[in-house]
C-alpha cells in the first residue's frame, strides 16, 4: 500500500506539471522537460554501457543539445527541422569519430548506443513542443493518455493480473494489465473526446489505442535493457517509479508515433 501511495503521489505531481505546462506553453514544455532529458540519457547510458562507450558527461550533453535543436526547429522563426537532423549527424559523427579515435574494442555497439540514446531519448524528448501545433490541449491530452495507460496497467495487473505477458522480459507483467490498460485509456480517450473537439471521437480514440500500443512496447523495450543489465529500475529520482526512464519510457515509440499519427490526419 505504501508504495502504491508513493506512485499515487508521483503521478499526481506529474499531471500537475503536464496540465501546467500546457496552460503554459511549448517554449515552458521545452524548457521544462530539458533536464528530465539530460538525466534520461545519463539512465540509458549506464543501462547500455557498464565501463566501455562514450563518457558520460557526453551522453548528458548530448542529449541537451539534441533536445535544444529540435525545440529550436519547433519554435524558431528561420530554423528549420532540417537544420535540427543535421546537428544529430554532427553529434553522432563526433561521436563515432571519438570512439575510433579511442580505439573502443567494440565500435559497432558503441555507435549502436549512441544512436539509441538519440532515437529513444533525446528525439522524443525533443519533439514534444511541436503537439502544440495541433492545440494546445493536445499535449496534455497525450500525457494524461500516457498516466492512464501506465496506472491502469498497473492497477488491473496487480488486482487480477494472472497471466504473464512475457516473463523472459518483464516477470511481473501481466495480459490482464495490458487489456486493462487498453480499455481505460480508449476510455478516457473516448471521454477527451466530449471535451476538446480539435479531433473527431475516432480520431481521439485512435489516437488512444496508438498511445496504449506504443507506450507498453517502450516499457517493455526499457525491461528489456533492465534485464540484459540485470537491475530493477533504471534509477532512483523518481519515488514509487524509480528513475525517468520508468517513468517515461512510454515516450521511447509513442511520441514519435502519435506525432506522425497526427500529421497524417492534420
């Protein structure tokens, strides 16, 4: 009960500062998911490399340049997406030449990590000032759809959660969960619906099903780099989740997901 109390009151200071945000607006989006960015690439770093790789320092700053680049492309007048990719070519050639340089007994994985920092974290990360473009209540939407896939997941799991999704991966993750997570995100996707009509009730509701998809994949992708490192979460910043990528490992596939689900409707 304490820990699902600790997890209660982590994810109501997390709707809290989404729905702030959104009231708010992308630059204050931006800004504020910067550093939740930078220590999501210091999580993923020591989940992919123990002693070998890039310094740390690197995949932190990194990931605060990636991050910077893409807002700059969102929100800047002038700077475009292209000029954004081009600084990830720069930051992934710097580091590839690095590891050359350094003469890294295992290259091809090194690079293999670095573009899964950038594509898993830094980009999602990134891209979250451009749901804006499709109104603001959009983005709050989206992570209230991200809360309510991961809490009703885990409340149905635990309650009556019998089957295992896939025990070799993450043991305690259950079928029973995941349908539950599905339906009550489709659920409430279907009651946003009634409120922000930006989108049609099919598109909300697509738009739902794409974020319960997607979202439980990044959380099992994330297990499975837990589990090749043999490590329960991923860090300890955020009480009753464990680190930020516990937390938002659902960004891994579903930002860049529902943003091109978007566009394509839009």
């Amino acid at each position: 009960m304490k820990e699902l109390g600790t997890r209660a009151l982590t994810g109501a200071v997390y709707v809290a500062l989404t729905l702030g945000a959104a009231a708010v607006g992308p630059v204050t989006t931006a800004l504020l998911f910067l550093p939740v960015c930078v220590l999501g690439m210091r999580e993923m770093h020591l989940l992919y490399w123990e002693r070998e790789g890039p310094p740390l320092g690197w995949s932190m700053v990194m990931g605060a340049i990636m991050h910077s680049a893409l807002a700059a492309g969102i929100l800047l007048p002038g700077w475009h997406m292209v000029h954004s990719f081009g600084i990830g070519m720069i930051l992934v050639l710097a580091s590839i030449t690095w590891l050359l340089l350094k003469g890294d007994e295992a290259p091809a994985h090194s690079f293999g990590g670095v573009l899964t920092l950038l594509l898993l974290v830094a980009i999602p990360f990134g891209l979250l000032p451009a749901f804006f473009g499709f109104g603001r209540w959009v983005f709050a939407a989206f992570m209230v759809l991200l809360w309510t896939n991961d809490t009703g997941a885990y409340l149905v799991g635990r309650t009556i959660g019998r089957t295992k999704l896939l025990p070799a991966v993450s043991p305690k993750k259950t079928v029973e969960g995941l349908i539950g997570g599905v339906v009550l995100t489709i659920g409430v996707g279907w009651f946003i619906a009634g409120q922000q009509p930006m989108l049609s009730r099919t598109e909300w509701i697509v738009l739902a099903a794409i974020v319960s998809i997607t979202a439980t994949l990044g959380d099992l992708l994330e297990s499975a780099f837990k589990r090749a490192r043999r490590v329960k979460d991923s860090g300890t910043v955020m009480p009753g989740h464990g680190g930020i990528l516990d937390r938002f490992d659902g960004f891994f596939l579903a930002v860049p997901s529902v943003m091109l689900y978007l566009y394509l409707i839009r």
